[in-house]
C-alpha cells in the first residue's frame, strides 16, 4: 500500500476532527459491547471476553470522560461566548441538553462498568442484550446529536485562535498515547 494514502489520525491541531473522531472510537467501543453480550453465550467469561471487557472500561474510564471534558470546559463556553444574541438562547438550550445527555451517559456508564468489572477479572457474569442495547443507542443518540448540531455551531463560529486554544486544552487533558 502506498504509505501516501495510509488515512492519519485527527492531531490536536484540529480538535474537531479530534472530537469526531473520539465519536468513532466510542462507537467502535459500543460495538464490542454487542459482540461481548453475544460471546460470553458461546464462550463464557473467557481471557478473550475479560480483555474485551477490561479494554472497553479503560476507554470509558478515561478516553470518555476526556471527551466530555473537552466540550464541557472548552467546546461550549467558547461557542457561548461567540454566539450572536440572536442564537444565544438556541445555542445554550442545546448546551444545557448535551450537558444533560453527559450526567445520563455517567450514570449509565457507572452501571454498565459494575457489569464489566468482574468480567474483566474473568467471573461469570450475565450481560443482558437489551442493557447493553440501551447504553450503547444512549451514546448514540448523544453523538449524533453532538455532529449534527454542536460541532456545525463549532465550524461556524470558532476563531483561528480558539481551535489553537481548544487543541492545547485537549493535549494538556491527556497523556500521551490516550485520546
């Protein structure tokens, strides 16, 4: 393959690339939740399933929250503070929607994670097809409405300087090799 069209990830000098592609990482992440419900049916609470559990946690437990972070400390008041009064009242209502939407994905994450803990330390356990369901279409209802509303706002009304600004807040937010 030719190197030149190897796809290179979103750096911190396009942090929304960055906050999109953290939405396909959290999808792809999702999407081990599905197979692991399917899995441990056929396979029980096995070193494949304890990895696949124990790698889905530490991308919840620090990846996620990292995520929410970047928008909740740098994203949105940098928009709030940009938009014209005409949207203002429109911007903050999506604001306080998607703060909201973050407090129900926590709360659900704090669950589906005491599902997951004794998995990754291979006991048996039972993942309901339906829990794990409705965990990963609150995500995703979140992220689209994230791409779909929030980051337009985003490419609409950021500055030169505050995408420099929001890139160094996410790189000082993470150690290296965590995103």
């Amino acid at each position: 393959m030719n190197p030149s069209l190897i796809p290179v990830a979103p750096g911190f000098e396009t942090p929304l690339e960055m906050l999109e592609a953290c939405h396909e990482r959290l999808d792809a992440q999702l999407r081990t939740l599905g197979r692991l419900v399917d899995w441990l049916g056929t396979h029980g609470p096995d070193h494949d399933a304890a990895h696949a559990a124990a790698n889905v946690m530490r991308y919840f437990d620090t990846a996620a929250p990292n995520h929410h972070l970047d928008e909740e400390q740098d994203l949105m008041p940098t928009l709030l503070a940009r938009v014209g009064e005409k949207d203002r009242l429109r911007l903050q209502t999506l604001v306080d929607g998607i703060l909201d939407d973050h407090q129900r994905l926590f709360a659900a994450w704090r669950d589906m994670r005491a599902l997951l803990e004794p998995l990754s330390r291979g006991e048996q356990v039972t993942l309901d097809a339906t829990v794990v369901q409705g965990f990963a279409e609150l995500y995703r209802r979140h992220i689209a409405r994230e791409e779909e509303e929030l980051l337009p706002w985003a490419q609409t009304l950021l500055h030169e300087d505050d995408i420099v600004r929001l890139g160094r807040a996410m790189s000082g937010r993470r150690v290296v090799g965590q995103v």
